[in-house]
C-alpha cells in the first residue's frame, strides 16, 4: 500500500476542490515548482490514489429531475449479484456497501416522478433485495 505525506494530502484536497486547477496554480498554492506538482499526480495516477478530474456540480443548478437516496437490504449472499444488476440501471449514480441494517446506499436520478416511480419498482423487483427505503433530495444546502 502506497504512503502518502502531507504534500499528497494536500494536493489531493485542493483536487477535490477544484479537479481543473491548472498545475501552476497548485504548485502556488502548495509552494512548490510545477515540476513537484506534475510528479506528485503523476505517481498518485499511477498509483490509483487519483482515479481522474472532473466537476462537482450543484443537484439544483443541474437538470431538473428527482433526486434520491435508497437504502437497500439484500437477502443471503446474494449482494454480488444484486449488485451487477443494479449498475445496469442508467439512472443509478452512485452505489456503496454499507455496514449496519442496510447492505448498499444507492443514489438514484430520474427526470421526472413518473420515471423516478418506475427506477423505485424496478429496484424493489431485482432478486435478492429484501427491503428499501427511499428519501427524496428536496435541495442541497
């Protein structure tokens, strides 16, 4: 497993900030040269400490739509199959494994109560899934 110091740290916390922060204003920022910089994300690329860059936007200054967290228990050992289809729903954004009551965390997107409606009954119909329970993002705050 690959250490990282506080450099590291740092730089990955500005990342997550702002992920298209041009090299010369992280290496201001951190004051270091670009070169450190440039080496420093490099090695954390290759290492898979960063995954990619890529913007956080606003759920109310996106598209408009339903927003939603699902809470979801999965009977036996049926979580990996559980799992593989419901990455197959386009409208699933994020899917955790959770410890606790509930097996998996899901956020869910749908652009309308219709379409969100049908996710719901899809997602409760997936063998394997016992129980859910659903809250609607109302806004961010």
């Amino acid at each position: 497993m690959q250490m990282f110091d506080d450099l590291d740290q740092k730089l990955i916390g500005i990342l997550r900030e702002d992920g298209r922060a041009p090299i010369s204003k992280l290496a201001s920022i951190l004051g270091v040269s670009r070169a450190t910089v440039q080496s420093r994300l490099d090695r954390l690329l290759d290492s898979g400490a960063v995954l990619g860059f890529t913007i956080r936007a606003r759920q109310d200054h996106g598209p408009d739509g339903v927003h939603a967290i699902m809470m979801i228990e999965v009977s036996g050992q049926s979580t990996t199959a559980v799992i593989r289809k419901l990455r197959g729903l386009p409208e699933l954004r994020q899917l955790h494994s959770t410890n606790g009551k509930w097996d998996l965390v899901a956020q869910l997107s749908a652009e309308s109560l219709t379409d969100f409606d049908r996710v719901l009954r899809q997602v409760r119909g997936v063998d394997g899934i016992t129980n859910s329970e659903t809250s609607i993002l109302l806004s961010s705050v």
